[in-house]
C-alpha cells in the first residue's frame, strides 16, 4: 500500500492507499462517519462505514478530535458531489499520538 499526498489522488482511483493528515472537520450519521482531511497539499472527505471497518474503528473515528493527526486507509473513488471530484473510502483510521 503507497501513502500519498491528497493532490495525488486523482492517480490512484481505484487502489488502496494511505494519506497522512489532521482532521479538519467531522460529521456522523447513524453508523456512517464523514472525516474532512486536510494536508500541505489539499482537503478530501473521508468515509467511514461501521459495516465495512467494524466497531473498533467506527468508535475511533466518531472520536477522533478536531485537528488530531492520524493516518487513513482507503480506497479512491470518483465523487462529482465533491468539489475535488474524489473521497476516500475508509477502511482503517489510526491516531498519531
């Protein structure tokens, strides 16, 4: 799995990869969380589904604060709703403490 910056995601859509960042924004619905990402190069929303990363995970990321670095996990897909045009399809979370 590569790690990339958020500007290089219109090259991988389709893969997995990692980006490294700081929570610039959350929002939850149910058992769906959406983590506004943000690094020196761009700012993309991350989705984070209950049914696909489990509950461990799904607790981490409704918990994560604002401005925390982490690392996320996903796959890249096209989004037109986004004015970046991609999200990132979460399927881990982890903090830097």
């Amino acid at each position: 799995m590569k790690t990339i910056m958020i500007h290089e995601m219109p090259d991988h859509v389709g893969e997995t990869v990692r980006i490294g960042g700081w929570l610039a924004n959350k929002r939850s619905s149910g058992k769906i969380a959406f983590l506004q990402l943000r690094d020196g190069s761009g700012f993309v929303q991350g989705v984070v589904a209950k049914e696909v990363v489990g509950e461990e995970t799904f607790a981490i990321a409704r918990g994560i604060s604002q401005e925390s670095s982490l690392y996320v996990t996903g796959e890249v897909v096209v989004d037109e709703r986004s004015s970046f045009g991609f999200e990132l399809q979460v399927s881990d979370v982890k903090v830097i403490i």
